[in-house]
C-alpha cells in the first residue's frame, strides 16, 4: 500500500528495522522516465546482506508513488575516515569556492571523528575565514558531507598565520596568482547512475577544461565500440556542450559495459576525465561516465578576461635596433600623422606546425613602434607542449635542445599581454600568427582586444609591382637584411618594411 512519508520519516523508520541500520542515509534518488523506475541510493556504515536489503527495498515501496512501475535499491558502505573527510572538505572547497581555496594546503583541514559525529577545523587567512562566515558556507559544506559520509558533522574555522601578508583585493597580487580562479560550469539535470555517484552534477565547460583531472558533460555526437589487442571492449565517445567539443575514450567494466552500449547519439552524459598527453598529442580518458539530461535552459557565461599585468615578470623588454640598410639615395619621406601618433607591435611566431588546434609556440620576436621609430624589442624561446619534428627543424633551425629550458608558453604570455597593451598589432599574414596568440592568451584568461594590421594587405596596395609579397621579396626590395624563420629577426624586417610601405603611403598622399 502507497504511503505518503517525509524523507525524515523514511529514514527513520529504516533505523528502526535492524541496528545495521543505525546510520543509514539517503544520498540519491534516481529517476529514469522513460522505463519509470526510481531508484534510491543509500550509504551506511555496515555491510547489509542481501536480507536486509529486501527488507530496505519493501520499505522504499511502501512510500514510492504507484506511478513508477519499478523500484531498485542500492546500499553503499562508507566508513567515515579522518583522512577522506579532509580530502572531501578540501576538494569541495576547490571547486566551489576557489577564491578562498587559492592559499588553501590540505594540511588546513583537520577532522576528527567522534563515534557517528565529525568535527572539522579549516584553517584560512583572515579574509578567508570572513568570506566563510559570511556566505554560511560551513551549513552547506555540512549538508553534502552528510551526503557522503554516515556521519553527522560540526564545523569550525581558524585563522591561519600567512606566510606573507597579501589581500586578493589588493593592487599588489600579481595578476598569475589569481589565474583560474572562476570555474564556469554547468549543471546537469536526472542523474542516471552507471558508474559513480560522487561524479555529482556539476561539470566545467568543455571550453575552459585544459588538463589535468575533471568533470565534463554534453550530448553525444558520436560512439563507437573498440577492441583492444587483447580482445579488452573500449568505446570511443565524442561529446558537445555547446562551449566545445571533445572525443575520449572509455573502458568498460563488468557492470557497466551494457549500459554504455545502450548509449546513442543525442544522449547526455556527465563523467569524470583525465586529460593529458599520448605521443605528445592531448588525450583524454573517460574514468567514470554517469548518465544524465542537459539543460534546455543553458546559456554560455561569457570567460572572465584578465586585463594587462602591471609589471613584466619574467620576459622583459629590450632597446631596439635597426636592421635596414641605409643608403645616400634614399629618399626623405615624411611619416604620415595617422601612423606616428599611434604605437604598433610588430610581431612574428615560430611554431611546430601550422595547425593552431595541435601546434604550439617555439618562438617570440616582437618589435614596438613609437612615434615611427623602433623603440623596444621582446624575444623569447618557448617550449612547446607538442614535438618539433625534423621538418619544421629544417626551416626555423630551432631543436628540442634549444627550448629544453626555456619557459612555457603560459608563463610567457602575461609579459606578452603587458608589451601588447594598448598597441595596433602587426604581422605579415596576420591571421596565422593572430590564431596562435589568441589561443595561448585565452587559455590564460586574456582577450586579444588590439587592432590588427596585415602587411601583406599593405604591401599589395603599395608595391603593387612586385612578382610576390611575402616577407623575403619585400624586405629584399627596401634592402632589410634579416635571418627568415627566426621570430624576431622576422619581425624587425616586418617593423622596417612596414615604416617604408608608410612612408610610400604618405608620399602618395
């Protein structure tokens, strides 16, 4: 017979079945529509034989509404444990709170069980534990441990000693200390569980999740079922959550192999992934796949953008010099007005190859312009998350040597962003260089606003006359002499011939 009862009751009344029972939660409910069944999920903290858990399923019929033909149930133990506590505080603060999980070491959370009750301390800076306090993030923390753990759970906070006195409000954080601190997400709707339920319905955007250990979701745009050389099932998957898309690959286990089968284009999952690397291209493994509903309702929230830092940190800039060839028959042309009250970047890359979306940046050179006199000069080796292959060797002449040390593109990219700031930018077939830029920029949260000028289009207008326009023809028409394929050499005879085409410009009036 169908009994209305609140959750409290139902629980209750479990408690009250056997003394196994003592600490039972409900951490999840599951409701698949379409063969309408609901499922419920407990933990507790014994084992349940098979008896008991009948026992628990006649109960759970009792309050279900005849509306679902089927009801399952599943009883998961969990031991509350001092360590897997402070792992959970921790991880729950990074990824819901980072802006006061930045300072944040796992040796900050300190728990200690008392028989079914947990007390926890987090120790933060002074901000911190304002922030906390203020927000009543301890009753929310509370209530999704008690999701995870049988337990019953008292938080507290303390003030930290910081190492060095600094305030996230403050002029003086250094703009690379507060990277990544927004996490766009997306949250998903009717969990259906295939492998996990810790996954959660929460997921990165597929735009923003670069590396490392995370959680995405989308609808599948394609599966398909593999075998590996031992006859071992996999499945490849490939996703879209409308911010990007990304493919994986997935191995099955006893009890799930089936349920990822049942899987079809236009399904949603949510899953919990590692991306890293494999023959020094991006991979990405599917650990733990849950199914789910996408929000009809999703609309993308536009990346927060990081503005100029203040200070150059680790490429700085240098004077410049000149590269052309003067000779007693030039010509003195004036600079047009429009060119010399503005200041122009003149940059080039050098990169592993051409594809932006599987390429990476080797090279830097750029070359300022102030006033129509070369000023500052930024160069840089970089190395590059991708191989350089003997191809590509040949044309620049830089090897997997010469960047063994150098910084990564990431660490490179805030001083680019500073020498940048406020400038026209220019390059000689702007977009290919643009697209690298605006890719490695965007991935530091930074958004190439400048304006851009393309030599080549200037140099069409101006020296309609010669055969070709690429770089070694133009610069060997004003008499630039420079070394082809290195960064900076090629962006001094880009800053060079663009100074001259100006002067031709004005010249023509």
């Amino acid at each position: 017979m169908y009994t209305v009862k609140t959750g409290e009751e139902f629980i209750s009344d479990l408690r009250l079945i056997d003394e196994r029972l003592k600490n039972i939660r409900l951490s999840s409910i599951e409701v698949r529509r379409e063969e309408k069944t609901l499922k419920y999920n407990f933990i507790c903290d014994a084992t349940v034989d098979e008896d008991l858990k009948a026992k628990i399923l006649a109960e759970a019929e009792k309050i279900t509404s005849p509306v679902f033909r089927y009801v399952e149930i599943s009883v998961t133990k969990i031991v509350s444990n001092d360590q897997l506590i402070n792992n959970e505080i921790y991880n729950y603060l990074n990824r819901n709170y980072p802006s006061i999980s930045i300072f944040l070491k796992t040796t900050d959370v300190i728990s200690t069980v008392y028989g079914s009750i947990v007390k926890y301390v987090i120790r933060l800076t002074e901000d911190g534990v304002s922030y906390v306090n203020r927000n009543g993030v301890l009753n929310k923390l509370n209530a999704y441990l008690a999701t995870k753990f049988c337990s019953d759970f008292a938080g507290s906070t303390e003030v930290k000693e910081q190492e060095e006195t600094i305030s996230l409000l403050s002029d003086d954080v250094y703009e690379g200390e507060l990277q990544k601190i927004e996490h766009r997400t997306i949250k998903v709707k009717d969990l259906l569980i295939i492998d996990d339920f810790t996954i959660g319905d929460t997921a990165l955007y597929i735009e923003d999740a670069l590396s490392g250990d995370v959680v995405v979701c989308g609808k599948i745009t394609e599966i398909a079922e593999r075998e590996t050389k031992t006859g071992k099932p996999f499945f490849i998957i490939h996703i879209d959550d409308t911010t990007g898309k990304t493919s994986g690959v997935y191995f099955t286990k006893k009890n799930t192999y089936h349920k990822i089968k049942e899987l079809q284009v236009g399904d949603a999952i949510i899953a919990r992934a590692n991306i890293g690397e494999y023959n020094g291209k991006r991979s990405l493994t599917f650990n733990k796949i849950n199914r789910c509903s996408f929000p009809d309702d999703f609309v993308k929230k536009d990346r927060f953008k990081k503005t100029a830092p203040k200070e150059y940190r680790l490429i700085f800039p240098s004077p410049a010099t000149t590269v052309k060839i003067a000779s007693v028959f030039d010509e003195v042309v004036e600079l047009p007005e429009e060119f010399t009250s503005n200041e122009y970047v003149v940059f080039d890359l050098e990169t592993t190859g051409l594809d932006v979306m599987s390429n990476g940046i080797t090279e830097i050179g750029a070359v300022k312009i102030v006033g129509g006199k070369l000023t500052e000069q930024f160069t840089t080796l970089i190395k590059p998350d991708y191989p350089i292959s003997e191809e590509i060797v040949k044309i620049t002449g830089i090897t997997e040597e010469m960047v063994k040390d150098a910084p990564k593109i990431s660490s490179v990219i805030p001083d680019f962003m500073k020498f940048i700031d406020g400038v026209v930018l220019v390059a000689h077939n702007a977009e290919f260089d643009t697209k690298f830029i605006k890719r490695f920029a965007g991935a530091e949260e930074y958004e190439l606003k400048n304006k851009i000028l393309d030599t080549v289009e200037l140099a069409r207008s101006t020296l309609p006359f010669l055969r070709k326009h690429d770089l070694h023809t133009i610069a060997e028409h004003f008499g630039i002499a420079f070394h082809h394929h290195r960064a900076l050499s090629d962006a001094y005879a880009t800053a060079e011939a663009l100074i001259e085409m100006m002067k031709i410009k004005n010249k023509k009036g």
